[in-house]
C-alpha cells in the first residue's frame, strides 16, 4: 500500500496580504516558516519514502524545513508549479475585480477562460494527473510526501476521484495542512483532508 501525503507551503506575505501568487516566485514569511518547523516535527516520526515538491521559492523552502529530520532531498518538479493567473499575479481579488471586471465575471463562471497569459483548470489537471499516474507507478509501498501549492494539490485530489475539476475551487487547502491518501490497487480512500492540527503544537508517530 502507497501512503500519499500531500501538503501547502507555509504562509508568504502575498498570503497575508490576500494577494494572487501564482507563479510569482515569492518567500515564506516568518509565520510560513514557523509552520513549516510545525510540520516537521509532527511528521518527524513518519518513515517518508520519498518527497516531491514545486521548485518555487515558498515550497521548496517548506519541503527542506520538513525534511530535515529525515536526511533527504525533496525532488523539484515543475508540473507542481502553482497554476499561472497572468497578468493577474501580484493583485488582490479586489484589484483584479476593479482592473479587468468583465474577464474576471467571465472567469468566475467558467475557469477555462483564464486572463492573458494563464493557464486554464484543466490546463493544470493534465500535469497534475500526469504527476500523479508517475508517483503511483513508481510508488507502490511507503509514505511519499508532496509539497506544493493549493491548485495542484486541489487538482491531484480530483484526479484521485475523477472529481471534475470545477470542484477544486470548493474544496480548503489551508497554509501547511495535511491531506492523506491511501493506494491499494485500484482502491483510492482519502484518510484526511486540510489537517492543521500541528499549528497547535501537535506530533504524529
């Protein structure tokens, strides 16, 4: 059996600032660092086989504070790069709503309409199904670790379920949670899902 555990980066200051990220390749802040040491200890006694993470900053930065008690290096892979939003990266939902209103009334009922140089959902689900076939053909057994953005991370869970990928927009991927699948051959159970539970000083074994 394949133990999946897919988790966000700590927090940035464009996080805090409710500003979209994208593939603006932007630092944890303190906070964000504080909750990657969060993790790291809650998983300290987890046996992780192998781990994958987005090469952007905020990621990769959380994966190497998590993988510090187990001596490995997270392998960096583009197709966990958070989706592109274009000339949207940089702005608040606000800003964007002011600047280019009717894009983002078209953008908001149909996510295959992305702004100038995005990408669309399912743009974003191909690499992310991609990824995910890869990490179960090579994975059989043990604990595999992913560490990226919220829209892969959303969009590899749609991928686990043949979910639409419509869906993932409702779905809460918070700051450093936790979401945990199983593989037993075809079998696909979700154990969890957005566990933060380590932001409150907790330890898994």
């Amino acid at each position: 059996m394949m133990r999946l555990l897919l988790a966000r980066h700590g927090q940035t200051e464009e996080n805090n600032q409710g500003k979209i990220q994208g593939q603006l390749d932007v630092p944890l802040n303190e906070r964000g660092r504080e909750q990657a040491r969060l993790l790291r200890d809650r998983l300290a006694g987890v046996k992780i086989a192998v781990a994958y993470t987005s090469p952007l900053a905020r990621a990769l930065e959380t994966a190497q504070i998590v993988l510090e008690p187990h001596g490995l290096e997270p392998r960096q892979e583009d197709r966990l790069k958070e989706a592109s939003y274009g000339v949207w990266e940089g702005m608040t939902w606000l800003e964007v709503q002011n600047k280019y209103p009717l894009a983002f009334a078209e953008w908001a009922v149909d996510r295959e309409r992305a702004p100038e140089g995005a990408e669309t959902t399912h743009q974003v689900k191909s690499r992310a199904h991609q990824l995910m076939g890869e990490i179960r053909s090579e994975h059989r057994e043990g604990t595999v670790l992913v560490l990226t953005h919220g829209g892969p991370l959303r969009l590899m869970l749609c991928c686990a379920f043949d979910i639409p990928p419509e869906w993932a927009f409702d779905m809460a991927i918070d700051n450093t949670a936790i979401s945990e699948l199983t593989f037993a051959g075809q079998r696909v159970v979700l154990r969890r899902h957005n566990d933060t539970c380590h932001l409150q000083n907790a330890r898994e074994g």
